[in-house]
C-alpha cells in the first residue's frame, strides 16, 4: 500500500513539472509571438523617421562637402510635401516643382553627363576623375539615390515598403520623383554635353529611357553647343555610332547643336578612369 500511496505521489509531481514546464513553453510562445508581431508591424508601417535621418545625413554631407548653402530641415519639408497623404499611384512629377525650385541647381556647363543603361560605369568614372557631373552627382540626385518611399492617404506617415515599383504606375513617388529630377537636369545642360549610352544592346538610344522621353526632349540650343555621344562597346560587339536608334537621336536634337558619336571599349574607359594623365574629355 505504501508503495502504491508513493507511486501516485510521484506521478502528481510529475504531472505538476509536466504542467508548469508546459505553462512557461507556453508563456515564452505567446511572448515570441508578440514581440515579432510588434516588428513585422513596425516593418510594414515605418514611421519614416530612418529616411528622414537618411536625407538629412546625405544632404548635410553633400553641403559640407561642395561648400553650398542649403538648408537640409528645408529640403526634407519640401520633399515630403509631394507624397505625404497622397494616394502612392497619384503623385505626378508636378509635385515635386516645389522641392526643385526651394533647392535651385547650379549647372557645370560643359561638365554635365547623361546616361542610359550605364549608371555603374559612368558613376565610377565621375567618382574617379571629377571631370563630369551627372544628375546623381547633384544635391538632389546624390541624396535620393537608392531610395524607395512614399505616402498613402488619411495619414502623414512616410513609408519605405509596400511602395509601388518604378513600372507598377506612372505616378508613383520615386519614378515621378526622378522624370521630374531628370528634366530640371536637362533643363540647365549648358555647353558642351556628354552622353555615355550602352553599345551592347540593339538599341543603345531606347525610346522607353528616361534619356529619350524626357532628357533629349528638353536639350536647349540656346544653352547648349552640342552633344557628345560616348558609346561604351565590349570587344565582341557589334553596335556601333551607326546603330539606327542613333540616327533617331539625331534627328531628335534641335538641327543647331552638334553632334558627335565615339565608340570606346569599357575597358578603355576603366584605364582612363585609373590614369591620372588625361586631361577631362581627353578619354573620347
């Protein structure tokens, strides 16, 4: 009997370890599952606070470095002013005509460089030799550069996911964003200007490029002298200045403004970028 009172003894111990262990494991899941709803909801609707320390760092920097006066607080405002409260596939490139106006560009004539299908290869080289300034090298270009947001309606929250992409709608915030950033650039091209397009595709002046749908459209001869095409080839390819979308280009630009076109190897354009020799424009 003693052996059957201590059995059962036993078993109600092991039954009230078997609870308790059971009670925290399920204690500890319900806390886990919190914490990670807390981040996957923090996840999914930023405050926009890391994106604004981002474009004010970026700015900040951009000003110290160049030695402009630019007021970055400023700038942040006027940004989200276009997308904030709006609905994401809504925000026309017209918003941002407040942003552009509050932060005025001062081009560098016979300095500025357009690109399509070229955006690693012509930064590395404007990194390298200074010598050119693209549209990313600008104070606007240089701080949104890689970045992704947008608005959505009934709140002034700013958010960095769950944004449209650059071909989900026209109007979305990024892609409105740089057609509208990519026009005030072609508006102040001045002097001679440079265009390094890519030889390696059949069509190294694409109609569907921002160079072609906005940038051309708005060259001005009475700013401009002309435009010098730089056709970055591989050894094997077989697009050259003659290729027809070219053509098309020419006949694009106003009949006043120069037109030239070179064919240049990468691997040429990377040994003039290395060598400190050459002067600027001395590459092509």
């Amino acid at each position: 009997m003693d052996d059957v009172e201590s059995y059962r003894s036993q078993s109600k111990k092991r039954r009230s370890r078997y609870l308790k262990f059971g009670l925290a494991a399920v204690i500890f899941v319900v806390i886990l599952a919190i914490i990670l709803g807390v981040v996957l909801s923090t996840a999914s609707n930023p405050s926009g606070d890391n994106l604004k320390s981002t474009v004010i760092t970026r700015c900040e920097k951009f000003v110290e470095s160049t030695n402009i006066s630019r007021d970055c607080q400023k700038l942040w405002n006027l940004f989200e002013q276009a997308y904030v409260g709006r609905d994401p596939c809504a925000v026309p490139p017209e918003a941002y005509n407040p942003l552009m106006a509050g932060t005025h560009l001062d081009p560098s004539c016979n300095r500025m460089m357009f690109w399509s299908k070229t955006k690693d290869l012509v930064h590395d080289f404007t990194e390298k030799r200074d010598c050119y300034q693209t549209l990313e090298d600008t104070l606007l270009g240089s701080v949104m550069d890689g970045l992704t947001w947008c608005g959505k309606e009934g709140t002034s929250e700013t958010f960095t996911t769950g944004c449209p992409g650059w071909t989900d709608c026209d109007n979305n915030p990024v892609r409105s964003f740089w057609n509208r950033a990519s026009a005030e650039f072609a508006d102040a091209a001045c002097g001679d200007v440079t265009a390094m397009l890519n030889g390696s595709i059949a069509t190294p002046f694409s109609p569907t490029s921002v160079f072609a749908t906005i940038e051309v459209k708005r060259f001005n001869s009475t700013r401009m002298n002309g435009l010098n095409v730089v056709l970055v080839t591989n050894k094997n390819d077989i697009t050259t200045c003659e290729n027809p979308s070219l053509k098309v280009l020419q006949k694009e630009l106003d009949p006043k403004l120069k037109y030239s076109c070179k064919e240049l190897t990468q691997s040429n354009i990377q040994e003039c970028m290395l060598s400190p020799d050459p002067a600027c424009g001395a590459c092509w």
